[in-house]
C-alpha cells in the first residue's frame, strides 16, 4: 500500500492552544490512525509556526525575547497534543535550522525560475492574519478599514521581493479542474475558483522592517514572508531538500488538513509556489469548519476561550475526542457546550458500546468463569452488514461524522441483539444457546472496538485488553480473525464511565 503523508496547520505560538486547535488535532490523528488501521505506513506532521510579525508584537506586548516567547507557548501545544493522544510523527517547529534551510532551498528553486523581483510593497496587511489585502477586499469598520476576516489592517510600505503569482492563474485553474480532489470540500474549492479568476497579482514574499524570519538568500536585510517558510514546513517534513529517499516516499502528501480561514495560501500560494520550484503538488488540501461555543466565536473579551486540556481532563480524553468528531459534521462548522459533550459521550459510549462490553463481559466472568464460551449450537450472530466497507469509502470523502455513525449503526444493532437473545435469561432455560450469545457478543464487541480505535484509542485499546487481544491484532485486518473460544479473559472493568454535568460547565 501507498504511504500516507497528513499534515495539520501549523499554529502560531504567540499565545496558548485553544479547542479549535485542539479540533484540528484530533481530526487529523484520527485520519492518520485510521490510515495506520487500514496498513498504511504514515507519517503524520503537526508543530508551530514561529516567526512573522504577528510573534514579534505579541513578544513585545509581553516583554519578553521572541524566541522565548516561542519556545515556551510551542511547548503548550505540544503538551495539549500529548495530553489528547495525538499520536504525530514529527513536531516541527519553524525555528529548526533544517527548516531554514529547506525554506532557502525552495526560495532558490522559484528565484531559479525567474519567478522572484525586487520591487516596493504599498499597501495593506493584517497582522493578525499575516496577510496582505487588496484594497477592494476590505470591508468598513468601527475604527477603521478590516481585512474580509475582520481584523485590523494597516498601511505598509517597504522594499519587498515579489513573487510571480500572477503567472500562475491559469495553470492553478486548470490544476483545479482537472483535480476535483486538490482543495475540500467542495464550497472552498468553488471559494478559491472565484478568488483567482478574480484575478492573482504578484505576491509580496520578503519584509525588511523586522528580522524574525527565515533570512532571503543573498538579500542582506530581507525575511522572508512568515507565509512562505509556513508553508514548506511541509516539505522540511518530507526530507526536502536533501534527502531524495525521503521525498520519494512521502511527497507529495496526502492531504493538508487546516482550518476554512486559511484555504487561501494553501489552495492559491502554495501550489504557485511548488508549481514554481518543479514540485509537485499536495493531493487534497481540506479546510475544516470552525469550532465555535454555543454557537459563539470563541474571544477573550467573551471569556469562552476554554483550555483543551482542563476539557479532557474534565470529560476524559476519549469523550472529547468522540464528541468533537461524531457531533460535527466534517467541513462545516459545529458548536460544543458541557450539556452536548456529556449527553453524546453517555449515550453512545456509557450507555451504547461500554454498556454493551460490560454486560457480556460480567456475565462471562461470573458464570463462565472468566473463560470464553464456545458456540456449539450454531446459535445465530448479529448481523452487522459491512461495516469496514462503508466506513472505508465514508474515509475516502473524509465524512468522518458519518463513519462514526455507521459504526453506531453496528453498536445499536449488537445491543438490539443481546436485549432480544437475554442470555441471562437463556442460562437456565438452554445454556449451550447462552453460550453462543455470549459469544457472538463478545466477537461484536471486538470487532466494534477495533472499528472505533482511530477515534478513542486508549478505550478501544482497554476493551481489546479485556478480550486478551494482542497488540498486534488490533488494526482492520484483524477484523477476519474472529476470538478464539476457550481463551481466559481478564476481570472485567468499566472503560466509558458515564459522565455528570460539571457544576461549572464549560
Ligand atoms: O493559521 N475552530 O495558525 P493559527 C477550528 N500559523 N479551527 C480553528 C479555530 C476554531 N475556532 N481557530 C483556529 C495559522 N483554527 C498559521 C497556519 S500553516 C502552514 C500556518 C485553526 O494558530 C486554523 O484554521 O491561527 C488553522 O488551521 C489552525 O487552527 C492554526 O491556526
């Protein structure tokens, strides 16, 4: 099978991790252990994004030195991956010399194609999003002109090199039509359409009024713009630009996976900038929606910025985990509340699959004395339909909610069938079909916690210890290799607690 490569944005650390970080983390994990499941090998790349303007001013309003203020903010988010079992190959940070290096690289491969000028940038930027704006692009204000995002833009005027963007209009459409799969979902790529037939002009690509950045080749007193050394993080990752082995193997990747703010620079400059370097281009670059709180945009002036790791800790790893990709539908955006993590986690996890586990399981422990029931009676299974296959091409679109929804369909019907079959109930009555029950149950719940793993790995992994499944028998092809009777399992515990509103809810 084909290698996988996956990439996150990568954030800027000017200031701690929030849940829509958090979001996109877990999104991508979940892809990455589902590939790894299905036997690709994968290489999944997340880390922060340190330089820009935006680093320097936030370092300044805090007083302290930039590569402090990054060194101790990239440490959070790398601690917030941790702490959410973000199971990441690499965590890059932009401030690695090989990263500048691999940056100078692709500067040099687009100044080779005569694709770089030096010239004077008038006009505007947002620092806060690190961009600059046409001027038929804002929109008006309280205190004055704002980006279409709506943050603050200010007039800037510099020697800046320029790249030739607007040489790459035609050959961007034509890559996007001839690739329906190169940017999702579909309203972003008919978004990106209309922005570049609206007409692409050369892009600033250096700044000389500070000097936090990747330093321009043979340009004294030139960064370069945070956006370019941003974006070839992706091939630092990739063993670019020395290691032919590695690019061979992991380039193009697979899919960037980033928020629906920043489509543009990876759907517009990104593919400029390959097709400009002779590299090819990423094969699916999906933005996500927005995480917002009870339907609110997250702000510090609302005082609805919650720590993702105080959510986990509140509500489990795996409960946020599970909610945050079951209860929003993948691309568009989605809201979370306490009262929404806690009824979802109860009713699928507590009451759905772990009340499913817990009561074959005790019933195995204590009249079959911990030991695993043979079928002998033919007695009939649960008929779970194919649900790897469906699952399998949901993935293929990235419809991670409805996966899920198609491996509950599973859970809901395994439950139907023990409800009906009681085999509690059967003990007295005919237990060699009790027997069977249980066993068919316990291969259900197997085969659902293996189907889940990609999404709450460390309860899978504790209902796959309780059927004294190996680690080696863990990903989908394990599907086909039903439980052996006769094995001894181990004492039954509870692996999705049930969840109480905290008396402060998040
Ligand atoms: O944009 N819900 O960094 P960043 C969901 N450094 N996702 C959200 C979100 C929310 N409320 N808020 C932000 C940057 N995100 C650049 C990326 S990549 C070469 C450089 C997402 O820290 C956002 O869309 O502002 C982006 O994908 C990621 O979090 C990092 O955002």
């Amino acid at each position: 099978m084909d290698p996988y490569y996956i990439t996150t944005a990568i954030s800027y650390p000017n200031g701690r991790p929030h849940i829509g970080h958090a979001y996109e983390a877990i999104a991508a994990d979940a892809i990455a252990r589902f590939q790894r499941q299905a036997g690709r090998d994968v290489r999944f790349q997340t880390g922060t994004d340190e330089h820009g303007l935006k680093m320097v001013q936030a370092a300044r309003d805090k007083g302290v030195p930039v590569a402090d203020l990054a060194a101790e903010m990239s440490g959070y988010f790398r601690a917030m991956d941790d702490a959410l079992n973000i199971s990441y190959d690499r965590f890059i940070r932009t401030t690695e010399p090989e990263h500048h290096k691999a940056s100078q690289a692709i500067w040099q491969a687009m100044a080779a194609n005569d694709d770089l000028y030096l010239s004077r940038y008038e006009g505007w930027y947002s620092v806060r999003d690190e961009a600059f704006y046409e001027e038929k692009e804002l929109v008006d204000g309280d205190g004055g002109k704002l980006s279409p995002q709506g943050t603050p833009v200010e007039w800037t005027a510099e020697e800046s090199w320029f790249f030739r963007l607007s040489k790459y209009q035609q050959p961007l459409l034509d890559h996007i039509a001839a690739n329906p799969d190169f940017i999702r979902p579909e309203s972003r790529r008919n978004e990106v359409t209309k922005f570049i037939e609206g007409g692409l002009m050369d892009l600033s690509v250096s700044r000389t009024s500070f000097d936090w950045g990747v330093k321009v080749p043979g340009s004294d007193g030139h960064v370069m713009y945070v956006w370019v050394d941003a974006l070839t993080n992706y091939l630092t990752g990739a063993g670019y630009p020395d290691n032919a082995d590695e690019q061979a193997k992991w380039w193009p990747a697979d899919l960037h996976l980033i928020g629906k703010d920043i489509v543009r620079f990876h759907a517009v400059y990104w593919p400029a900038f390959l097709l400009s370097a002779k590299l090819a281009l990423p094969k699916t670059v999906f933005g996500h929606g927005f995480l917002l709180h009870r339907g609110e945009k997250m702000s510090k002036s609302i005082g609805n910025v919650v720590d993702p790791i105080a959510l986990a800790e509140t509500f489990g790893v795996d409960a946020l985990r599970y909610f945050l990709l079951r209860e929003v539908s993948f691309g568009q955006d989605g809201s979370y509340s306490a009262e929404a993590i806690v009824t979802r986690a109860n009713a699928d996890l507590a009451n759905g699959l772990g009340n499913l586990a817990q009561r074959c399981l005790s019933i195995i422990a204590k009249n079959c004395g911990g030991v695993l029931p043979a079928d002998t009676v033919d007695t009939p299974a649960p008929e779970l339909g194919d649900i790897l296959g469906n699952v399998t091409s949901l993935m293929a679109d990235l419809k991670l909610n409805e996966a899920l929804e198609a491996i509950w369909e599973g859970v809901r019907i395994a439950n139907g069938y023990f409800a009906e079959m009681a085999p509690w109930a059967l003990r007295k009555t005919d237990p060699a079909r009790a027997d069977g029950v249980l066993y068919h149950t316990a291969e259900v719940v197997r085969q659902l916690a293996i189907l889940v793993r990609w999404v709450v790995p460390a309860s899978a992994d504790k209902l796959l210890d309780l059927l004294a499944q190996t680690p080696d028998a863990r990903d989908f092809a394990a599907l086909a290799m039903p439980l052996q009777a006769g094995i001894t399992l181990p004492a039954p515990q509870g692996v999705f607690p049930r969840l109480d509103l905290p008396a402060e809810p998040a």
